[in-house]
C-alpha cells in the first residue's frame, strides 16, 4: 500500500516511524508545513518530522497551503491512503477525494469530544481523568469523520501536557499500526460520530494562561499543568511578569491571589482553597524551584499576585 504521511511537530514523529516500520506499506512521501525561524536568533529550522523524513530517505514535500500548492504533486503521487497527524492544514474536497483509501487522521482525543486544534491542552484544564486516540476517517469537517479505531488511557494527577504529549504519540503509533492492518486487510468498520456529544477546542493562546486568581485552587493547578511546557501559565508580582511551572493544591483558606506563606514555601490563595507554587520563574530570570527562589527573593504575606 502506498502512503503519503502529513504531520509536522515531535507529535506525530513516533506515528511516522511506525507507518514506516508496517510490512506492506511504502511511504511514498512526507508533507509537513516549512521551515521556520526558532528561538531569539530565528535560526531557520527544519520541523521534526522532515528531519526523520529525510534521515529514513523519504521525499518531503513543503507547502504553506497544501490546497493551492500540493494538488498536483498529489495527485502525481498517487497514494492508495493518506495519513495526517497534527499537521495543521484544513484539507480541500479535492485532495481528499486522491487517494483510493481516502484520509485518515490520528487524532489527540476520544472523539466527538475534543475536536479542533488543541485536545490534549484542554483535555488536562478541563480537568480530565482519562483520553486517548482516534484514528478517524478525513472529511471535509474538523474532526467529524467516521471513527476507524479508538484507545484510551489514564491521565496523571500532576501530569503535564508536555508529558501527556509523549505519551499520546506513543499510543498514537500503536494505533495507526492497528489501524493501517485493518485497513490492509479490507476488515475496516468505520462508526459515525455523536453529533450530539461532540465538543470543541481551539488554538491556544498566551493570554489563556494568565491565572485567575479567584478560580479554585483546582483549577488554577490545572491551567498550570495543561501549559507546562507552552506557552506557561503567567501572573504578575510587584508588577512585572511571574511565570508558574508547577503548583498543587493545598486546603489552607486566604484571599485570592494573596501571599499567604513565603517561608521555603510559597502559597497564595485562590477562588477556593490555595495554591502552593513549586517551580517559578521571574521576569528576565530561569525556572527554579520554590525552596531556590525563595532564599534568593525575600516575600512578604499579604502581597497581591496578578
């Protein structure tokens, strides 16, 4: 079977590796978006999965709109199947109508719930135990096509989006193996979705992180968890920005957004309970744990965040 693989950050490197690693399956090409500059010097960088592309000798096609620039390198190519995983361009009629097998999306949630573009961010603030992968079928919709397979796991307490990431590309490689053998085997039963259960998401933005000092401690924690490692949810002390990495929740009661201990540790009160901050970092400074920052920044009770 002739694939043609479109994905284009670390997400969806592990789900390429493992299409390429399916007997039976030859990855025709890779389609990613292009190079961008990173970091302060805007180095040009080459997205993570063009730099496996290449390394496994795989052609890697760029576009910045795949619907106006990649129809007829497409349609040369000619895949029985196409596979998209995180890689961020609304596909036309006409590119999904190319391939005999149609598209299929890996995608970062139990679909209907959490369609869009960021489910695993939303997933950990809205206070989730548990998501997981589907591998869908492509419609000209947002994530609203008939559902091939689905697996799901547990999220941690504390877990982090970063970590949650790492995890779901895993499973996300286990399942378009899964899925891709289906398929091959002419036994693949697609299930539509409940329209009635679907929910959505949207790109993330900076401002979502600041904290809101007067929602509860548990979701304060949560904001924190689903924007570690970006874009980091953010406050202000004594006016100038105060980035949080980590935090939990404690039951000591106070006014919200107010320094109610900052003696090796630091704790502010919330909407509901309290918030003990466990990795800080000031404006022009470098995360450091609480029990660091403390001894080098002197606090006082009383002190309003945000």
């Amino acid at each position: 079977m002739k694939v043609v693989f479109l994905g284009t950050p670390d997400f969806a490197v592990l789900p390429l590796k493992a299409v390429c690693e399916t007997k039976g399956v030859e990855v025709a090409a890779v389609i990613c978006n292009k190079d961008k500059p990173f970091g302060r010097k805007q180095v040009l960088t080459a997205p993570p999965v063009k730099v496996i592309a290449e390394s496994l000798g795989i052609p890697v096609f760029q576009y910045d709109k795949i619907r106006v620039e990649g129809v007829d390198d497409l349609k040369r190519l000619a895949p029985d199947l196409m596979i998209t995983c995180a890689f961020g361009q609304i596909l036309s009629q006409e590119i999904l109508d190319i391939p005999k097998h149609g598209v299929i999306n890996i995608h970062a949630s139990l679909l209907p719930k959490y369609r869009g573009a960021s489910p695993i961010h939303y997933a950990i603030l809205n206070g989730e135990k548990t998501t997981g992968i589907t591998i869908m079928k492509t419609d000209i919709g947002i994530d609203t096509g008939d559902i091939l397979l689905q697996k799901s796991l547990q999220i941690g307490d504390n877990e982090t989006c970063g970590e949650l990431f790492e995890r779901l590309s895993v499973l996300g490689a286990e399942c378009i193996k899964d899925a891709l053998s289906l398929i091959m085997q002419n036994s693949a039963v697609y299930t539509p979705q409940i329209e009635s259960k679907a929910t959505f998401t949207k790109i993330i933005t900076k401002e979502q992180a600041r904290i809101d000092w007067t929602k509860s401690a548990d979701d304060i924690v949560n904001l924190v968890r689903a924007f570690n490692p970006a874009p980091v949810a953010f406050t202000t002390l004594n006016g100038e920005p105060f980035k949080i990495y980590s935090a939990e929740k404690c039951d000591i009661t106070g006014n919200a957004g107010e320094i109610l201990f900052a003696d090796k540790t630091l704790i502010v009160g919330a909407g509901e309970k309290s918030v003990s901050l466990l990795k800080v970092c000031k404006a022009g400074g470098k995360p450091m744990q609480i029990s660091d920052f403390l001894r080098g920044n002197k606090l006082s009770t009383g002190t309003k965040l945000g």
